[in-house]
C-alpha cells in the first residue's frame, strides 16, 4: 500500500525551488509545495533574471518590467504556498548563468533538496532533465528533484539505475528508503551495452534487490540491452513509473540523487 501523508525522502527540512516563471516550471511550483507540505519543510522560491549586455541598449524599461512580472510571479507561489500551511520566501537574483545562482543559493541557505521544473528533449541531460537543470545537478550540494510540467509525484512504482559507481550505490539506497517508507515496488535497472556485460549487470541488480528485499521493499532487477538513457526513459514509460532515481558523479563527485517524476495526470 502506498502511504500518501509519510515524507518520502529524510531529512529535507529546506527546500530550494528554482522556477523559470514558464509553464515548464508549473508542475515543480505544484510538486515542490505538496512535498513540503507533506514533509513539514521550508520553501525558499526563487527566480533568476539573467542578465544580457544587450540589456544596455534595449534600455533599463524593459529589464524593470520584467523585475516586476517576476517578482509578481514569486509572490503568487508563496500565496499558494502558505495556503496549503507552508512557510515560503521568496528570492529574485540576477546572473549571467543562472544555474550559478541557483547553487550559490542553495549553499548559502544549507538546503537539502532542489526541485527545478523539466525542458528539453534532445541528448541524455536535455531527455531527461534540461539543460539548467543539468548544470544545477553537476553542481548542487544537495539533492535534486526534476519535475516535468504535467508530473504528479506518486511513488507506487520506483525505478532506480545502477552502473554498480559508489554514486548509484548511493542512489540504489536512497531509492530503498523510499519505497520503504511509501510502500513502493521498486525497480532496479542496469543497462547493457552487450550480452558479455549481462553476468555483472545481473550479479549488480540481484544484490541491490536482495537488500531491498531485506528492507521489505517489494523489487525486481531487470537488465534490458541498449544506451542507459534510453531504456531508462523506455521502461519508466512502459511499466507506469512515478519516480526515476538516479545518482550522479556531478563536477565536485559529491554523492547526490537525481530524482525525475514521471507520472502524469490523467
């Protein structure tokens, strides 16, 4: 059974949502304030207004209307937000890079989680995730939630990838704990790029299912040839995945979780 009001992931006490102010970003604004409502944390929203030499010869109008639009935006999350009892504030920075801004910001608040909203559909990063979002992962000190616009995050059927690297070892118990504590069946994916790979994907997936198993998470391992991205977003397609959890090396080689909803409503 799955347990709606139990917080999926410990420990998030801060969170950090980093918002375009496009429709990509709805379905994060709609996720991130349901997960910290259910997990009691607090919201910091935030935008980034990226600046552009080419500001200074369109003139400084435009930029203060589009200050304005954003910080309008803000304030309309953090009324939602503290509509559904969540304590919100709210932050609009510049930057030339905005991935940038959002990591320093998440440094300088000590925040656990970054849920950042999905664009892009071309190359591993961009399918999965987008571009921003990419970089924020490399970079982040923290966990990073990835939302498609039209996801709603349910957790009855967890998919985690593994290439057997301390970073998806990682990955693989985050993604034990959270089925453990929502009640989720668990799938556990290694890709293959041959069949001379298959004893040692095998012998990866099996173990990682024998822990689950000594959790009581229900898992099953599954070992399907082809390029990781692409059997990652084929089975999370074909077998009604909610939530895809990934580790990720990032540019520090910090160990962190890269989660992507995947549900979407009907």
């Amino acid at each position: 059974m799955n347990s709606p009001q139990a917080c999926p992931v410990t420990g998030v006490e801060k969170i950090l949502l980093a918002t375009d102010r496009s429709e990509y970003s709805e379905g994060a604004v709609r996720e991130t304030i349901n997960f910290a409502k259910r997990c009691s944390s607090r919201l910091y929203a935030m935008s980034v207004l990226e600046t552009n030499p080419e500001f200074e010869t369109i003139g400084s109008k435009f930029f203060e209307k589009e200050e304005k639009e954003a910080q309008h935006y803000l304030d309309s999350v953090k009324v939602r937000a503290r509509s559904e009892g969540v304590m919100c504030d709210t932050e609009l920075l510049e930057g030339e890079e905005p991935y940038r801004s959002i990591v320093n910001a998440a440094v300088e608040k000590n925040v656990d989680m970054i849920v950042i909203g999905r664009r892009g559909r071309r190359g591993l990063a961009k399918l999965l995730i987008g571009e921003v979002a990419s970089k924020v992962i490399g970079h982040a000190p923290c966990k990073v939630l990835v939302v498609p616009r039209a996801a709603v995050i349910t957790y009855q059927n967890i998919l985690v990838a593994t290439d057997g690297s301390t970073h998806a070892n990682a990955a693989v118990q985050e993604a034990i704990v959270i089925a453990k504590r929502c009640g989720s069946h668990l799938i556990v994916l290694t890709a293959l790029r041959d069949g001379s790979e298959l004893d040692e994907g095998k012998n990866r997936v099996n173990q990682a299912v024998e822990f689950a198993h000594a959790t009581g998470v229900e898992a099953e391992a599954i070992t399907p040839l082809g390029r990781s991205h692409d059997v990652i977003v084929e089975t999370a397609g074909g077998r009604g995945v909610d939530l895809i959890v990934m580790g990720t090396y990032g540019k520090t080689g910090v160990q962190k979780i890269l989660m992507g909803a995947r549900r979407k409503r009907s």
